[in-house]
C-alpha cells in the first residue's frame, strides 16, 4: 500500500454533501438523533418545545455550511457540536416542566388540535 493510497470502509454508515477533498459528511447515529430529539421533546413536553428541539437539528445546515465553506476542516463528529446543545435542552426543560406529561395527555392534545 502507498503513501498516497487511503482505506476506507467498505460500508460506512454515513451521509455525506460535496465532492473530494471538501466534503460534508455526517453518521447515521448523528442523524438518528437529530431526527428523534424533537419528537421526544414533542410527546415529553410540548409543542413549542419541539419547536426549539427542531430549529436546533437545523444547526446541521450551520455545520455542513461551514464546513464546505473551508471553515471547519478535518473531520468534526456532528454529535460533537449538537450533544451539548442537546443536553443544555433537556436540562432547561426539565427546568421548566419537571414532569413529562403522561402518553394520555399527549394523546388527547394532539386530538383537540386535530379536531380545530
């Protein structure tokens, strides 16, 4: 194997935006937690809360931005950047609501606004 040559994975779970040498590229676990941080924020707490949970999965467009625009380099984990806002989150609404609401009442507000 040369100098020059790389290794890579052959099935790397990941999603990635650009082309070689600057390239965006994020991991499915990163993406799995973005996607499902505001819908636990949503049956946990509440809508608006959800809300803010899914503006902040918006930071990926921030990062994958700033990478392609050859600010960030190297390899930067998503979760890096995103968990400590994911966990600044939690604890503010646990703050805020000290309790989850129950699945029940989930339920029946997600049926009062359906039905306005």
């Amino acid at each position: 194997m040369t100098s020059s040559s790389r290794c890579t994975l052959p099935f790397t779970p990941v999603l990635s935006w650009g082309t070689w040498p600057v390239l965006a590229a994020t991991g499915l676990g990163d993406l799995l937690v973005a996607v499902l941080w505001p819908l636990v924020v949503a049956k946990a707490y509440t809508l608006r809360a959800a809300a803010a949970a899914a503006a902040m999965v918006g930071s990926f467009v921030v990062i994958f931005t700033l990478i392609l625009a050859h600010v960030l380099h190297g390899a930067t984990p998503a979760i890096a950047l995103i968990g400590p806002v994911v966990l600044l989150h939690h604890r503010w609404l646990v703050r805020r609501h000290p309790r989850e609401q129950p699945m029940a009442v989930h339920l029946a507000r997600r049926a009062a606004a359906s039905a306005q």
